[in-house]
C-alpha cells in the first residue's frame, strides 16, 4: 500500500513539473509569436511604402520582393509556432 502512495506521488510531482515546464514553454512561444507577427506586420509596412513608389525603378522593386519573400516567410513561421502553442495548450488541458 506504501509503494501504491508512493509512485502516485512520483507521478503527481512529475506532472507538476512537466505542467510548470510547459507553460513556461507556452509562454515562451507565445513571445515569440508576438515578435514574429511585429516584424510580420513592420514587413507588410515596408512592401506596402515600396509598393507606393513602384515607379522608382528596378531597385525598389527588388527590395518589394525580398520584403514579399521576408513577410511570406515570417508568416510561415508564425504559423508553426501558433501550432506549436495549440498542441501545448492541449497537452496542458489534458493534466
């Protein structure tokens, strides 16, 4: 009966901490999300004045696509991590 209480402790103590772990984990990404979607957002700003003065030559063009590229990849990122905040928020909702 001992060895019975025991290893449910063992077990409640490691889910504790694996809980504590991933929520600072959450918060961590949801961090970075934020970062991700400021510079997302800083991107779309920069294409969005390149745009505007489009007619100042191939130059201002190839800075208009590598922002397109930038905000496409940033995107891309701020999606993966979004999933990666889901799948923790499920694991947490599940304890």
């Amino acid at each position: 009966m001992e060895d019975s209480f025991k290893l449910l402790e063992d077990r409640v103590h490691r889910a504790a901490e694996r809980l504590k772990a991933l929520g600072a984990e959450a918060q961590s990404l949801r961090g970075e999300l934020a970062s991700v979607q400021a510079r997302a957002d800083k991107a779309e700003q920069a294409l969005a004045r390149a745009a505007e003065r489009e007619g100042s030559g191939a130059e201002e063009a190839r800075k208009a696509e590598g922002l397109a590229r930038e905000v496409k990849a940033l995107r891309r990122e701020r999606e993966e991590i979004r999933a990666r905040v889901e799948k923790l928020v499920a694991v947490l909702e599940s304890l």
